[in-house]
C-alpha cells in the first residue's frame, strides 16, 4: 500500500483498458513509479468518486494521466472532477490500439521516453468542470 493511496503532490493516474495499449499504459505507469517519476494512484478511485482521491487529485502540485488511446478515459476521468492533468496518450507516440504487442523492452523503451519529456503533454484547455474553477480549486 505504499505506492497508493497516501497522497503526493505529484500524481501519476494510468487508463489500465483492456487493449494492448491500454495494459501497455499501466505497466507503463507503474515503471515510472518505480522509478521515482511520480506517485502512483487509483483511476478507479476517482470514477468511484472516492473522496479521498478527489480531494488528493484537486490538491495535487500536479496530475499526470496515461492514456492508451485517443479516448483518453483517465484525462476525462480527472476532467469530470475539475482537474486539468498533463496527458500523455501513448497512441500520440505512435503506438496503435490492437497492434502494439506489449513486451517488457517496451514497457522500458516508453517509460524512458516519457521520463525524458520525449513525448507530448498536454494540458486540456477545456476541463469540463462542475465548479467552473478551470482545475485550480
Ligand atoms: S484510453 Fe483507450 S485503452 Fe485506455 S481505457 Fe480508454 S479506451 Fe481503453
């Protein structure tokens, strides 16, 4: 439990889908975790509407979300709370949905890239937020 659920001001959210990019996210995820990138929390946590985890994301220095594809189910998933995170979509790094077979070489080739800022972030200007607060509450 070390690696969940205690808070951080530097959290780390991976889709976790059941596409190969989607699995390739979280291993993905938990790699750069291990590596000291960020904290690793619970998507799950937020679509449950868990307070702890709202409260942690709304007060995080920062979010970060992994996302398989272009659904981009965990930068949605933080929207819907008011939170704008850094989005990393590994489809924008060239790794398409049913045809990305995941290997542990991969696994460390895109965490490496990620940890370099060899990839594109972005920031949605658009957070959807109930409160209107733009993420910053
Ligand atoms: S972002 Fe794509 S791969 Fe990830 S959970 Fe959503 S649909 Fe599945």
């Amino acid at each position: 439990m070390a690696d969940c659920c205690s808070g951080g001001t530097k959290l780390l959210y991976s889709c976790s889908g059941s596409a190969d990019v989607g699995k390739l996210a979280d291993l993905v995820t938990r790699k750069l975790r291990d590596d000291g990138y960020a904290r690793m929390t619970c998507l799950a946590g937020i679509g449950a509407d868990i307070s702890g985890f709202v409260v942690s994301a709304r007060g995080a220095d920062e979010n970060i979300t992994v996302d398989g594809c272009p659904q981009a189910c965990a930068r949605k998933s933080l929207e819907r709370i008011g939170v704008a995170p850094l989005s990393i979509v590994l489809s924008d790094m060239g790794y398409e949905k049913g045809k990305t077979p995941v290997t542990d070489e991969l696994v460390r080739t895109v965490a490496v890239k990620i940890m370099a800022g060899e990839t594109v972030k972005t920031r949605p200007v658009n957070t959807g937020s109930a409160c209107g607060c733009g993420g910053n509450c």
